[in-house]
C-alpha cells in the first residue's frame, strides 16, 4: 500500500498453549477514507473482537507493568498504592487473584450493608418490645382512668339540678324582698308633697329681697363714684404741694453742689501749682533719646535680617521636605512593584509563597545562601524582554528556590515537603560560577542578523541564580533578534550553527540528525508574560535610599541652624522692649512742666465759669411757699365735700345690710327645706333603685331556672314532661371488660350541695388527668405493635444468618486471596531489595493497608533510599528526581519479569533520565533477569546503549536505520553483508 494514502500494521503472536495455532492480525489503514479494517488470520473481524483476542492471551496494554514507554514512568510514579496493587495483580497474579479482590471488596461492601440494617432493626426491635412494656402500663391506666370519667359524668349530670334547686330557693327570696321595697317607695312619695309647696313660697319672697338690695347696690355705687372723684382732685393738690417742695430742695442741693466743686477746683489749683514750682529744671535729655533711637534702628535692622534668614531656611527645609516625600513615594513605588510579583506568585503557587515566608523567618537554619524562586529574584532590565525569558526557563524551575549546598537543600525539602505538605521545587547552583562565563560567539558577529542581546544581558539576578541559568539554560548563548532576523531565519541557520535563538515572536531550536546530519529546525510562538513584567530598578532603588539619607542629614542641619535664628531673633526682641521703655522714659519726663502748665490754665477757667452761675435761694423759698398756701385753701373746701358724700353713702350702706339679712334668713329657711327634700329624694331614688335591682335580679333569676331546667333534663336526656330515669336513680354504670372498678354508687346517694358536688368532680378530674397520654385506641396499638415485634424478630433471624453466609464467604475468599497475594509482594520485595542492594541502595515493597478488613484499601507501597544519609522515602513524582524514578521504576518492573505471566514486556526508552553508572547497572540486570528460563519476553526500546555492555546468545538486537541515505529494501543482500564483515574480521591485525 502507499505510504501517502494508507499503511498496513502486522502483528504475529506464537501461541505456546493452544492447539489453534499462531495468531496473525493485521490493521490496514486507510487515510483517505479515514477509517481502518482490522484482520485475525488474514479473515475480517472487528476491533472488538480484537481486542478480545488481546486480553485472552493476557495482553494489556494499558498496564503500566507491562507497557511502559518513557512519558508514562511519571505517571507510573503517580499510581497510588490501590491502584499499583491492581496492576500487579493483573500483570503477575494468578488469574483468579484480581477477581478474588474485586469480590472481596463486593463482599465486604455487602456485609457492611447487612451489619447496618441488622443494627437498625436491632435497635428498632428493642424500642417496640420497651414501648410495648410502657403501653402494657398504660392499658391498665386506660381503665382507671374510665371509672373516673364515669364518675365524673354522674357527677355532672346530678349538678344541674342541685343548681337549679339553689337558684329557685333564691328566686323566691328576691321576689318577696322586691313587694316589700315597693311598699316603701309609695311612702315616701306621699310624704315629699307639703315641703314643696313650702319651697316654692320662699322662692318668691327671696326674689322680691334681691331687687331693692340691687336699687341700694346702685346708690351705693354712685354715690362712691363722686367721693372717687373728689378724692383724686385732692390727691392732684397734694401732688402739685409736693411738686413745689421738690423743685425748692434741687435748687438747694445744686448751690450746695456748686459751691463745694469752686472749693475742690481752687485746692487743686493750689496743689498743681505747688508741684510746678517744685518740679526740677528740665535737663538737655534730647542726646540720650537720639542714641536709644539710633540702637533701635540698629537693632530692627538685625531683626529683619534674621527674619530674612529664617524665611530662607524655612524655604530650604519645605524644599527638603517635598523632596524627601518624593523619594519616598519613589521607594514605595519600587516596594510595590515587588508586592506585586509576590502576589502574582501567591495566587498561582500558593505553596512556594508559603515556603518563600517560611524561609524569610529561618534563614538562620542554612549554612551557605540560599535565594528566594527564581521568579521573584530577577529583575528585567526592560519588562518588554520579559517574554523571552519566561517562555526560555521551564515554569518549574522559575518557581524553584535555589541552594548553594546539598545540605541546605535536604534540610529545606524536609521541613518543606515532609513536615508541612507543601509541593516545592528546588535546585542547586553549579560549585564553580558559570555567571560570568563568556559566549562562544561575540555579539558584534551576530549583529548583522538582527540580534541585539544575549539573554544573561536581559535581566539582573544573584551570582547563584544566574550561574544556575547559564548552566542548565545557556542563556549566556542564546541570543534575542528583531523581526529582521525572522526575514533572514534560513540563513541564520545555515551560517551560525546556533542551536536555540529567538526573533521578536518565536523561538527557533535547531538540531542536527545523529543519523543523517541533517539540520531540523522548530519554531513556536512565544506565549505572553504572566511573571517578570514587573520591573525593579535595585540599583535606582539603592540610589534613593543614599539620597532620602542626604536629604534626612540637610533637614536636621536646617533644622538646628532655624534653632539658633530663633533663639537669636529672641534675644533682640528682649533688647528691643528695654530700650523703647527707657525713651518712653525719657519722653515723659521731658513732656512733665508742660502737662502741668496746660492743667492749671484748664483748671482757672473751670472756676471762673462755676463763680459766674450764681442763685439767690430766699426768693424762690418765698415764691414756693405762696403757692403752696393757695392749693391748701382749694384743698379743704373739697375735704368738706367729700365728707358729706362720704355719710350719705355710710346710710346707704346699712339699709343694704339690713335687706341682706332678711334675704339670708329667707334662703337659710328654703335651704333647710331643700336639704330635707333632697334627703327623702335620695332616700326614695335609693328604694326605688333597689326595687329596679330586685326586680331584675328576680327576672334573672326567673330565666337562670328556666335555663338550669332545660339543662338538667337536656343532661338527663328528658323531654318536657319526663322525671328523672330510674338508672341515675340508683347506680353508676360499671366499668366493661373485668377490669378492677370501684362498688356502683346510688344517683341520690350523691352530694347535695353544690360545694360538694364541685369538690368531689375536682377530685375526680386531678385524678383522670393524671393518667395523661392515653387514648381509646392505645389496645389496638398494643395488639398491632406485639404482631410487628413478632414479624420483626423473625427478619432479624433471616438478616443474621445471611450476614453469617457472607462473612464465611468473606474467610473462604480472603484466605484464597491474601496468602497468595502476601507471598506474591513477599518474592517481590526479595527481588526488589536485591535489586538495590546491588546498586548500593536500599529499597523495599510491602502490602499496606490501615484496616485489614478494608480490602478496598490495600496497596503496594514501594520505598527506596539513594544516599546512605536519608531514611526510606516512599516513591512519589515529587521526592525523588526524574533519573532516581526511572531506576527505581526499571527495578520494579525487572522484580516482576520472572513472576510475570504475560507473553511479553515492552519498556521504551526508559534510560534516558538515568546518569551512567544507574543505566549500565539496569541494563546489566535487564539481560541477566530477561535471558533466564522460563521468562516472558522482553522488549527493550532505546535509542542509543552505553559502550562495552554485556550482551547474551539468548539476546535480538534489532537496529532502525533511517536517513536520506539509506538503501531502498529492494538493493538489500544480506549475505554479501555477511561476507564482507568477515573479510574485515579476516583482515584485522592481530
């Protein structure tokens, strides 16, 4: 078939246990049709029934035990104990073995199943059976309970006519109390009719008293009036006396005044011209002034030019000030650019930010230094080249944190892995730098193509990172081009022989064929920066903090020097107000005479215009007291009116008062007949208000025993014209069905009295509600509840032998299963140890599980030890290094390759992580385990073996050749190969 549009897949597999036969199956592949036709024994079939062939001869592809190329050994690595256990299980054990397990897992989910509802009903059955016991109580308590009621329905019944035989005794009573009190009512009538006759008689005399005691009030009225008015013209005269007398005594006082302000004045003239003549010569105190004015001069000078000067320092220091906050804005800025790479770290690897403040705190615990992930050390020169570097070191080791020491290293992972969980990468720097090492090629040769930088000259990091990354990366080697050098991509290839380069948006990676020499080139697109975007400038960084140390220094200097201005501006300040007190001084004294002079002439004026304003005080004495005579005349004529009115009014007076005590005798009399009236209206509203009583109670009364009547006979079950039945007449019903009851009591052998009646059904309700809880279907309930026990023991019988059934099962198939299986991992264990004894390590397999009747729980658990100074670390995809996986995977599976049943093993490339001295040792172990008796086949897929390894007869080393200059399989002869490797045997010098 052609190769272009389709291919044709054969396999032939020689069957050593069948008489069919080999089996032969072909695939054909068709491409253009997309589809494939499958072939056994050259007959079509389908895939199915392929794969059915497949698993009949014990083939499972899927089984990492058997089929194990080189990408899947981490995914072996990452098997769980369980599932490494089915692997094994399918791939060496007895056919039976897995099956066994899969049905003790059935079994034991089974059993758990059973054990659950058998105590489920267990617990169930023993609360019916305890209910059962309590309603057995409760029964007898039921019938207790019924006399009681019974009782209490006698009681009840008997109470309604003891009710109304009370009430109707008292309806009798009401209705004699209520003919007497009218009797009293017509009385009392008849004796109110001759004291209102009385009333009515003085009613009228008293209205006829009140009209002449309101003609006298009128008299009397005005007649006051004219007296008023005569009393207020004398009032105005007293007045006008008073007027006079007062105007008289002000001009007194004001020329008492005078004169005493003329002698004042004249003293103190006396006094200021005794202190003139006294007071000394004025001296010549004019130079004195000029020199304290020429050092205040002086002295404003220096303060304004201290006052300059502090303005200048305090403008230097805001300058400080705002550059200091600048800086520090600048240094901030920085920190949170730093803030932001650990938070883009914190959110996508939580567990390296842990370990990343966990070392921050115990940087005491390492020897030699150790750097934080590679993420967060380096530092782009321009974030623009950040996609370079990220898309040039492996996600993996960006995170890693990088170790000087092996030591350090162990001690790390120990506390970061084992003690708290957390999955972390970590390296070690070379023990000599490779950070400064040199390219093989100078950049100025390379220029020419586009290439501007190498990618160590993109980025700062610490000497131990950076030697890392020259290591293991070579970017001191891979250089970064332009869109320029994409154009001229073919020739860059050709002519440098770079082996990895990037242009503006893509990677190239160049390799050579080990075949053909051939040069094959990759190229992928570079992904976006998630992580070194963020720039940091350390070394502007370092040169802001000396720079906020200078401006810190110049603002304590300014500081200081504002000090001593200030102290300074206070000392002239000081010597300032001494030297304006003394020429205030100075100035008073100069100014004295003349403020003296200045007050004496002021002071004569004054008195000579107090000598001028005089008054002759006889004749207004004698002027007042003529005035005052007149008004004293005018005075007694209008006393000697006001007399007259004031007698007539004193008679008008007492003819009031002699009416107003005949009007009071009238109303004292019609007040006392009122009183006795109001008394026997009271008396009569009182009988009549209690005649209304009486008659309503009566009428209440007579309606309660018609009520009570007709529920006694409702009680009873009587009709209008019945008597009370001869049943309630002598017993109470008894109690059915034989249980204990009290003697039957006779109906009138009940209390008669409703205080007894009520006592007894009182006694008789506490007594039935205490048997709370009961109702008339509890029998039924217990009858129904004893039937469901019985059914329930019964399914309780069949649940406990049938859990009995599956654990013998469980013994029967757990024996058949486990011993095998523990003497399976026993002869692997044996082999495994021996394994890696012989390497000079230690490793062991054991069966682990954490609760032996949990068989979905057991596992293989394999543990191994590389360096004689670390304990036996179980096999994870994180503890143990890719090579250190790969050896202890190959002796696994070479520890299953004699206990192995199935026709054959494929392992490929499995040696390409191992170091040297690991991949001769397994090799070695391959050929000597693989070439034994009675071992399946082994095929061993590699594409390059050390030199001088050991080879046996029982060995086929098949080689691919492939290459454009190969020959084509028609011009192959094999025997002329032949022929000519043994002339070239032949010829060999010996």
């Amino acid at each position: 078939m052609d190769g272009r549009c389709g291919a044709v897949v054969l396999l032939k597999a020689r069957n050593k246990f069948r008489n069919s036969g080999n089996l032969t199956i072909t695939r054909e592949i068709d491409v253009a049709k997309n589809q494939s036709s499958w072939f056994i024994n050259k007959k079509s079939t389908t895939q199915k029934v392929v794969e059915e062939q497949v698993a009949a001869l014990n083939i499972q592809v899927g089984n990492l035990c058997q089929f194990l190329p080189q990408d899947k050994v981490g995914e072996f690595a990452k098997l769980s104990k369980i599932e490494l256990l089915e692997a094994t299980e399918k791939s060496i054990g007895p056919p039976e073995m897995h099956r066994y397990h899969c049905e003790l897992k059935n079994f034991r989910e089974k059993e758990k199943q059973l054990e659950t509802s058998c105590k489920e009903k267990t617990e169930y059955l023993e609360k019916m059976i305890q209910r059962n016991e309590r309603y057995k109580q409760d029964v007898e308590r039921f019938y207790e309970r019924k006399r009681h009621l019974d009782l209490i329905e006698m009681l009840e019944a008997k109470r309604p006519w003891v009710e109304y035989e009370n009430v109707r005794q008292e309806y009798e009573e009401v209705k004699l109390a209520r003919d007497r009190v009218k009797e009293e009512v017509r009385k009392l009538k008849e004796g109110q009719i001759p004291m209102t006759r009385r009333i009515e008689e003085i009613e009228r005399q008293r209205y006829s008293l009140e009209a002449r005691i309101k003609e006298k009030a009128t008299d009397i009225k005005e007649t006051s009036q004219k007296c008023k008015q005569k009393q207020d013209i004398i009032e105005r005269k007293d007045k006008q006396i008073e007027e006079l007398q007062q105007a008289l005594t002000v001009k007194q006082n004001e020329e008492h005044d005078r004169q005493r302000r003329i002698s004042n004045t004249r003293k103190m003239i006396e006094d200021l011209q005794n202190e003139l003549k006294t007071a000394e010569n004025c001296e010549n105190l004019q130079p004195q002034i000029d020199a304290i004015t020429n050092d205040l001069r002086r002295i404003q000078d220096e303060k304004a030019s201290c006052e300059g000067e502090v303005i200048d320092k305090r403008g230097e220091k805001e300058t400080l000030e705002k550059e200091k906050k600048s800086v520090g804005d600048n240094i901030v800025r920085f920190d949170n650019l730093m803030n932001q790479k650990e938070d883009k770290l914190r959110q996508r690897y939580r567990d390296t930010y842990d370990a990343v403040l966990w070392l921050r705190n115990n940087r005491d615990k390492f020897k030699q230094r150790v750097c934080e992930p590679i993420m967060l050390t380096i530092n782009m020169k321009d974030n623009k080249n950040a996609k370079y570097i990220e898309n040039h070191i492996s996600s993996n080791d960006l995170r890693a944190f990088v170790f000087e020491s092996q030591e350090d290293m162990e001690v790390f992972l120990k506390e970061i892995r084992d003690n708290k969980k957390l999955r972390v990468n970590a390296v070690i720097a070379p023990k000599s730098s490779y950070a400064d090492k040199a390219p093989s090629r100078s950049l100025n040769d390379l220029k020419q193509y586009g290439f501007f930088s190498y990618l160590r000259e993109l980025f700062d990091a610490p000497d131990p990172v950076m030697s890392f990354l020259c290591c293991h990366y070579h970017i001191h080697e891979v250089p970064v081009g332009t869109e320029r050098t994409r154009e001229k991509i073919e020739r860059v290839i050709q002519e440098t022989r770079l082996k990895q380069m990037y242009t503006a948006e893509e990677k190239y990676v160049v390799k050579t064929s080990f075949y053909s020499n051939k040069v094959i080139s990759s190229n992928t697109s570079l992904k976006v920066a998630q992580f070194l975007t963020v720039t940091v400038d350390l070394e502007q960084r370092r040169h802001l903090e000396e720079q906020l140390k200078e401006i810190n220094r110049k603002l304590q200097a300014v500081e200081a020097g504002l000090i001593a201005l200030y102290e300074r501006n206070k000392h002239l300040e000081h010597k300032d107000n001494e030297l304006r007190q003394k020429k205030k001084e100075l100035l008073e004294r100069k100014t004295k005479k003349r403020q003296l002079e200045q007050k004496i002439s002021s002071k004569l004026g004054s008195l000579k215009l107090m000598e001028q304003d005089t008054c002759n005080l006889e004749e207004e004495e004698r002027k007042a007291s003529t005035k005052i005579k007149e008004i004293n005349v005018q005075k007694a004529k209008l006393v000697t009116e006001l007399t007259n009115f004031v007698k007539i009014c004193t008679s008008l007076h007492i003819q009031k008062v002699d009416l107003i005590l005949q009007n009071t005798t009238v109303i004292s009399e019609k007040n006392k007949l009122e009183s006795d009236y109001m008394a026997a209206s009271s008396q009569l509203r009182l009988t009549e208000q209690h005649f209304i009583e009486l008659d309503e109670s009566r009428q209440r009364l007579l309606q309660k025993c018609k009520e009570l009547m007709k529920r006694a006979r409702q009680v009873c079950n009587l009709g209008a014209e019945q008597t009370v039945p001869q049943e309630y007449q002598t017993q109470v019903p008894t109690i059915p069905n034989g249980h204990n009851s009290s003697p039957p009591m006779a109906f009138q052998d009940l209390p008669n009295t409703l205080d007894e009646i009520d006592a007894l059904l009182t006694e008789e309700r506490s007594r039935a509600s205490c048997f709370t809880g009961l109702n008339p279907t509890v029998v039924e309930e217990y009858t129904k509840r004893e039937e469901e026990i019985e059914q329930l023991t019964e399914e309780l019988k069949i649940k406990k032998v049938e859990l009995d059934k599956y654990r013998e099962n469980i013994s029967q198939v757990k024996e058949r299963w486990l011993n095998p299986l523990k003497e399976l991992v026993e002869k692997i264990n044996e082999k495994f140890s021996n394994f890696f004894s012989s390497m000079q390590c230690a490793g062991e397999v054991d069966l682990h599980t954490e609760n032996e009747e949990d068989y979905d729980k057991y596992g293989i658990r394999i543990r191994v030890k590389f360096r004689s100074s670390t304990q036996l670390h179980e096999l994870t995809p994180h503890h143990q290094s890719g090579g250190e996986r790969s050896v202890s995977t190959m002796l696994y599976l070479m520890a299953l390759q004699e206990l192995n049943r199935c026709p054959f093993r494929v392992v490929d490339e499995i040696n390409q992580g191992m170091d040297p001295i690991n991949e001769r040792r397994v090799f070695e172990m391959v050929v000597n385990t693989a070439c034994k008796e009675n071992t399946s086949q082994y095929f061993f897929i590699t594409p390059k073996l050390l030199q001088n390894l050991p080879y046996s007869e029982k060995m086929t080393v098949l080689f691919v050749y492939n290459g454009p200059h190969m020959l084509e399989p028609n011009r192959w002869n094999l025997k002329a190969f032949q022929r000519r490797r043994r002339r070239i045997t032949f010829t060999q010098p010996q």
